[in-house]
C-alpha cells in the first residue's frame, strides 16, 4: 500500500443504492448440494428455490414444535 491516497476527486455515495438487498452466500456440503441439484434438475426448478422450499419448511416444523 502507498503511504498517501489522494481522495481529493472522490465522489462521496457514488457506488451506495438505498435499496440494496444483500444475500449471503450460503455453502453446502458437496454430499448435500448433489442431491439438493438433482432434485431441483428433476423438479425442473432452480436449486436456490428447492432449498429455499426445504427451509421453510423446516422452520414451520421448528415453530410449530414451540
């Protein structure tokens, strides 16, 4: 790294969007996301909409175990 940085042209905010969701990454075992992608590929679905359906459902079971 340099000693100095010369922010003197800097634009304040000009890579900020208000409404800018972030997703985490979210890293499976290989064990897990070989099955989860064959059963998205049989479903004809996206693999994130698989996981995400299995999520939700498991977090209904934990909320109804309350």
């Amino acid at each position: 790294m340099k000693p100095e940085y010369d922010f003197s042209k800097g634009e304040r905010g000009k890579f900020f969007h208000k409404d800018v969701v972030f997703k985490i990454p979210v890293y499976l075992e290989s064990d897990v996301q070989d099955y989860l992608t064959a059963r998205a590929e049989d479903e004809g679905v996206p693999l994130e909409d698989v996981v995400n359906r299995m999520l939700k459902h498991e977090i209904e079971l934990m909320e109804a175990a309350k």
